[in-house]
C-alpha cells in the first residue's frame, strides 16, 4: 500500500486541499481519504459547496453516532496540574477519548511524556509545531473535540481567553472552537477574589463556558487556605458528563431531593457559638449529584465553605430552629437525606449582649437539647417523604449504634461513618460507609465523597425503580 506524506505536496494542491477541507468540515488528511475513496469507487471526487465563512458556519458534527466523545485537555501552569493526570485516567475510564495540550508553564509540572502516555495520544505543546500545524492543526483540535475541559484553569489563561488573546496552542485553540468549554480554575485565593479574576469569570461565563469548582481548602502555599482549589476530577467528569449528555434524562427525574449538610452554629452571645467540625463535603457532594442524576434538589446548608453545588436551591441557615423550619417549608419531596450535622443542644438563653468576664467567675451555661429534624420528618404523619435517610457519625461500635438510630428516629436508612480522628473523614475527601436498612447492612468500600455521593444516587433510583408505589412529590404538591 502506497503511502502519502501531505506535507511533500505541492502548495498549490496544499491550499486547495486545506480550503476543502475546511469547507467539508474534516482534517486535511481525512480529505484524502474521502478523495482517493471516490477515486477508487470511480467516482469523479465532487468539491463540497463553497459557504459563507468557516467562522460563521455551524459547526460540523464531531463524531458519528456511537463513537466516542472526544474531550481536548488543555492542561494550564499551576500546581493543580498534576491532578490533570488522574483526569485524563477518569475521562478514558468512561470510555472518553482525550487529546491533550499543554501550555508552556504546565511543562513546568507535568510533562507531555506522562500526560501522553495517560492519553495514549501524543501531547500537543506548540501553535508553531511543522508537525501539527501544516494543516492548521489548532483548528482541528478545537473543531474535532466534543468538548474543551481546562483544567487547571490558571487566572492567565482564563485572562487570555477572556480578552480573545491567541498567541500560544491552548488560547488559540479556546478562541477557535465553537464546541462547549468547561473550566476548572486553580489558584492561590488572593488571585481568585481579584477583581480582574472576577471580571474575566463574568465574562467567561456570559460567552458561554461552563465553570466548575473551585473549592475551598488548603493551598499549596504553606500556611495558605481559602477558596481556589480545582475541583477534583471526579467532580469535574461529572460536570463533563452533563456537557456532553445535556439532554439524557437522569436517573432521578422528576423527583424531588431534599438535603440537610454542614454544621449548625448555636449562638452563645452575639459574639461566640456552639459548633462543630463538619465541613459539609459529603452533604455537598450529594446534592451535586442529585442534580446530575437529575433531580430538583433544594439543599439546607449550615455555615460551610464551599461553592454552592450548580443547579441546586440553597438554602443558608444557622441554627438547628433555623434549619427544621427550613426543611418543613422545602416538602413535599420525594427523598430526603439528611447529612447535616445538627448540634445536639444550645444554650437556653444565649446572651443579648456579649458575656463580660467578671470577678464573679466563669459564666455557667445551661444547655437545652435542640430539635432532631431527622426524627420529627421521619415520624411526621403527612407529608412524610416515602424515602428518609439519615447519617450516623460515630466514633465507636459504628453499626451498632447506627442500627439503633434507625430504629430511635424512625427513617428507612441510615448512612453509617466512621468519624473518629483516626478515620480522617471529617474535612476529609473520603468516606468509609455502611448503608443499614431494615434488610440489612451493605458495607461500601473506601470511595471519595463524591463516588459515595453518586453511588448513593443510584442505590436510591433503583429503590425507587423497583418499589415505584409513591407517585412523585410533584404531583402530590
Ligand atoms: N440529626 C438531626 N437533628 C438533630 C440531630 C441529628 O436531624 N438534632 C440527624 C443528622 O442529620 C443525622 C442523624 O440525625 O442524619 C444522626 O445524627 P448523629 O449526630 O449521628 O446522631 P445524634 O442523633 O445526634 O445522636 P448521638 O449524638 O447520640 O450520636
């Protein structure tokens, strides 16, 4: 078999190959397929129709039905780079075929050998590469991909994409797609809440990219927290997976989810409270996908420091008072899953004022015991969701006391964890759990609170599918 090297042709049938082929919507090399295919099938090769400007045109179909969505990485200069390799393994998992761009600094962190060799695709780095680029390859890349994910999304790239700068592949490639971008921006907080980072996002999101984190927690910068953490790539294949199947109707559908997460903060005076160390990851992490499975999610959240979850209804309270009367007003709903880690008691009479130290002595506190929301929704007599689902944090005999709650708070699972120190779940991004029922105990392996998240959903649509007697909330309300 003969073979062709485009680059030896001569430049006059060079440029009306690239104009046919940009005409037709193909690469260049994918043209000469289809040439010599007519050619051998005897058929004289028929120019596609000349049209308006490619830049105008709609853009061609990326893939034939059944083949599988191609994602374009490009991977930007930040420290968060190397959690781009984990995402490249997670998208190809999914069957996802994944071309990736590095641009200058990313080499500074991860090379393109190792993101290649993820990929199984060669690396892009370079807009002026002989190889890539006889045939305007920054154009190929950006027409062919299902979807662009940037991730890191660094404050400079964004700021290039932004004001339609072009001067390196991954800005030339942003400037010259009309496929759908999600971004996943990384950075040191000072950067993120700078107002020229703020104006950029603004802009960003109202051309049309998707944004997903970033998130709070510690830097790379010793001593440095705050919000500009990517998203992990779990979370950021979820959000790919709903770009590229915006319309699949979800495995929860229709139905309503109600979620408690975060701690509740009981006011001790006007100054100080009664907290505790829940971060609100897990309870988060549900709600992000109750909505991806397609739910109407309204999530009740105490004082956390997270991104509100996109698309769900947030609602922000303090105290646990504060959070039973939120929750009473969000039914009907279908689910309920309370994560929320209420505080058990509150002072009886929290100051007006602050408390002054005295030479009387310290202040002495009287606690009185705050409502369970749990118990109250499970044990309602209307409105009661057909599915309540509690969580057990506990530090000892885990099943055990989790099995008594259920049968003490009347819902119809518990969610058992293990939360002593030890376990590292508290703030942390993984979670160990047990899913009790009145049928049993179903022991999960270690997963991120995020898989737990979307792993639960699916235990839950498939109760649902196989005891569908309660019609939706929504036709109740
Ligand atoms: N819960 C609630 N309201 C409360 C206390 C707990 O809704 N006042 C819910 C939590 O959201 C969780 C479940 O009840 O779903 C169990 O919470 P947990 O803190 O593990 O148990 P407690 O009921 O507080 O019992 P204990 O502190 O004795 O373990």
């Amino acid at each position: 078999m003969a073979s062709l090297t485009i680059r030896r042709l001569d430049e006059a049938v060079k440029a009306e190959l690239r104009l046919r082929a940009a005409r037709s919507g193909r690469s260049v090399e994918d043209e000469v397929r289809v040439i010599l295919r007519e050619a051998a099938a005897g058929q004289a090769p028929v120019a596609p129709p000349a049209e308006p400007s490619p830049a105008r045109a709609p853009a061609p179909a990326a893939r034939t039905p059944g083949a599988p969505a191609s994602i374009v990485l490009i991977i930007g200069g930040g420290i968060a780079a190397y959690k781009a390799l984990d995402l490249i393994r997670r998208l190809r998992e999914r069957g996802l075929h994944v071309r990736c761009v590095l641009t200058q600094a990313a080499q500074q962190f991860v090379t393109p050998l190792s993101a290649g060799a993820l990929a199984d695709e060669r690396c892009y780095t370079d807009l002026f590469d002989p190889q890539s680029e006889f045939d305007a390859g920054h154009i190929r890349l950006a027409r062919e991909a299902d979807l662009i994910i940037v991730a890191p999304a660094t404050a400079d790239l964004m700021a290039k994409m932004a004001n339609g700068l072009a001067n390196d592949l991954a800005s030339a490639i942003l400037l010259a797609t009309s496929r759908p971008v999600l971004l996943a921006p990384a950075m040191n907080p000072m950067m993120w809440a700078n107002a020229a980072t703020k104006r950029n996002m603004a802009r960003l999101v109202a051309d049309g990219a998707a944004v997903v984190g970033p998130n709070a927690g510690e830097m790379a910068e010793t001593n440095e927290a705050g919000i500009g953490r990517m998203a992990e790539p779990l979370e950021i294949v979820a959000a790919a997976e709903r770009l590229l199947r915006p319309h699949a109707p979800g495995a929860l559908a229709g139905r309503r989810v109600l979620i408690t997460a975060g701690p509740t903060h009981e006011p001790i005076d006007p100054v100080r409270y009664i907290a505790n160390r829940s971060s609100g990851k897990q309870g988060y992490a549900i709600a992000a996908a109750a909505v991806a499975a397609g739910a109407e999610v309204t999530l009740v959240s105490g004082p956390v420091m997270l991104p509100d979850p996109p698309g769900a209804r947030i609602v922000r309270v303090e105290t646990a008072r504060d959070m039973l009367a939120a929750v009473e007003a969000a039914l009907p709903a279908d689910i309920a899953v309370f994560t929320a880690a209420v505080a058990d008691w509150r002072v009886a009479e929290a100051g007006a004022q602050k408390i002054k130290k005295t030479a009387q002595g310290s202040p002495a506190l009287t606690l009185t015991e705050n409502p369970d929301i749990l118990a109250t929704i499970a044990q309602r007599r209307d409105n009661r969701p057909p599915l309540v689902i509690g969580f057990a944090a506990e530090t000892e005999k885990v099943i055990g006391h989790a099995q008594a709650k259920l049968a003490r708070k009347g819902c119809d699972w518990i969610i058992a964890n293990d939360v002593s120190p030890a376990s590292g779940v508290m703030g942390g991004d993984r979670n160990t759990i047990h899913v009790i029922t009145r049928d049993g105990v179903e022991s999960w392996p270690p997963m991120a609170k995020d898989e737990v998240a979307r792993a639960l959903m699916a235990r839950i649509a498939g109760t649902l599918a196989v005891n569908p007697a309660a019609p939706a909330a929504k036709e109740r309300a």
